[in-house]
C-alpha cells in the first residue's frame, strides 16, 4: 500500500513537471507565432509603402507635366491639376498612416513582462509605460542636457535597470527598438550644430546613446535597433516662441518579440 502511495505520489509529480513544461514551450511557441505575424505585418506594410510612393512620384511627375502645358484648356487643366493634388494629398497621407503604423507595430506584452515593466515605470518620473504598445516613453529632458546626446548620470540607472529586465527570463526572448523625437526649434548653438547639424541627427545621436548604453549593460547588439523622427513625430503641438513642447523632446523604447 505505501509502495502503491509512493508510486502515485511519483507520477503526479512527473506531470506537474510536463504540465509546466508543456506551458513553458506553448509561450515560445505562442512568441515565435507573434513574431512570425508582426514581421509578416511589416513586410506588407514595407511592400504597400514602396508602392504608394512609386505612384506619389507618378502623380507629382504628371502634376509637373500638365503644369508647364501651353495652349491646353484652362479649365479642364486646373481641373486635372486639382484632381491630381488632391490624389498627391491622399497618397500622402496614406504614406504617413503606414510610417506610423511600422513605428507603432508594438503589441501587448505577457502579463509578466507587463507586471515587471510596470513597476520600473514606477519607480522612475522619466518613463512612462504603455502596456497596448509595449512601448517605454523617456523624457529628454530628464535623460540629456540641452542640444546634447550624453546620457545624464541620474537617467544612467534607470537605463541599466531596463537592461536589467531585458535580460530576465522573461526578458530574453525580446528585442528593443529605440526611437529619438525633438521638438521644432532649430539648432543654433555652433557647437552643438558641430555635432547634430539638424534635429535629425540630434534624435538619432540620442537614440544611439541610449543603444549603447544598454548594449554596455548586457544587451546584445543584434536584439536592438534604432531610429529618429527628429521633430517630425510631434504628439503634441509645439508652442511657437516658447522653445517648443518639451513632451515632443523623448525616447521612446519598443519592446518587441525577438527575432533570433
């Protein structure tokens, strides 16, 4: 009898473990699946972009060419004219709608990696977390000095600390985008105009910064990317004559599943 007790008491172990194995390898199988879909997703969205700016470069070619027409008629040329500006318009806008939409490509995260990029958001009153996004908001200010791409000694640890989650567990099987914004005031300062000629640059050198220093707190270089808007992705409107709106001046970092 006891052995016969032993024995079950093994066995219901025995699958406890493969239950929990069986769970483990279902959320990789589940992030490999998403992974697949989202690269899918931009592949599409990449391919529809390439096309819609061929035919935005048809249309402003043929805008350009009944433009410079003599002895047409003028009625049915501004109509023409009008019809054609008016496709440009909307190609557009479609080009823009497709831009954000592999920016914003981001997806809501386990709930683990959820609970654990909530409570770092929490701690920090530089970053902002969005959980339908999976999407970190640095602001600038707080992470760089004026027209500069160092990274402020204060901001350093929290960078380091979502180092230290990217390389948990739950962290691993997914890579980072980082994406620097500005606001719309020009450079003028001929030494920072030395190192970020444009508001570009600005946002791309800052964009990098942050890159490197996670790549120096143990993030592999191939789970991470980067890019920059410079003051072309505003999310508020900027105040003429008031140096901008320091909430356009961020970082934003994308948790994505990885690609290995």
């Amino acid at each position: 009898m006891i052995r016969s007790r032993s024995l079950i008491l093994v066995l219901c172990c025995v699958a406890v473990v493969l239950i929990s194995g069986c769970g483990d390898s279902q959320k990789v199988n589940d992030l490999k699946a998403q992974n697949r879909i989202q690269q899918q997703r931009i592949e599409g969205l990449e391919n529809e972009l390439g096309l819609c700016s061929g035919q935005l470069q048809q249309k402003t070619q043929e805008l350009e060419s009944i433009s410079g027409k003599t002895g047409v008629d003028m009625d049915a040329k501004d109509a023409m004219i009008a019809a054609l500006e008016a496709d440009i318009q909307k190609k557009k806008a479609l080009i823009a709608q497709m831009q954000t939409q592999l920016l914003q490509g981001g997806t809501p995260l386990p709930a683990e990696m959820n609970v654990l990029l909530q409570d770092f958001a929490k701690t920090s009153d530089m970053v902002d977390f969005d959980a339908a996004t999976g999407m970190l908001k640095f602001k600038s200010d707080l992470l760089f000095d004026s027209g500069s791409d160092n990274v402020k000694a204060g901001a350093a640890e929290s960078i380091k600390a979502l180092a230290g989650i990217m390389n948990t567990d739950e962290g691993r099987t997914f890579d980072v985008v980082v994406v620097g914004h500005t606001d719309d005031m020009p450079i003028k300062k001929a030494s920072t105009l030395k190192n970020h000629p444009t508001n570009w640059h600005l946002s791309v050198h800052r964009a990098i910064s942050v890159e490197r220093m996670l790549d120096g707190n143990g993030i592999a270089p191939e789970r991470m990317a980067v890019k920059g808007y410079g003051e072309y992705r505003p999310v508020e409107p900027n105040k003429a004559g008031k140096k901008g709106n320091a909430a356009n001046r961020r970082v934003e970092i994308f948790i994505i599943p990885g690609s290995a």
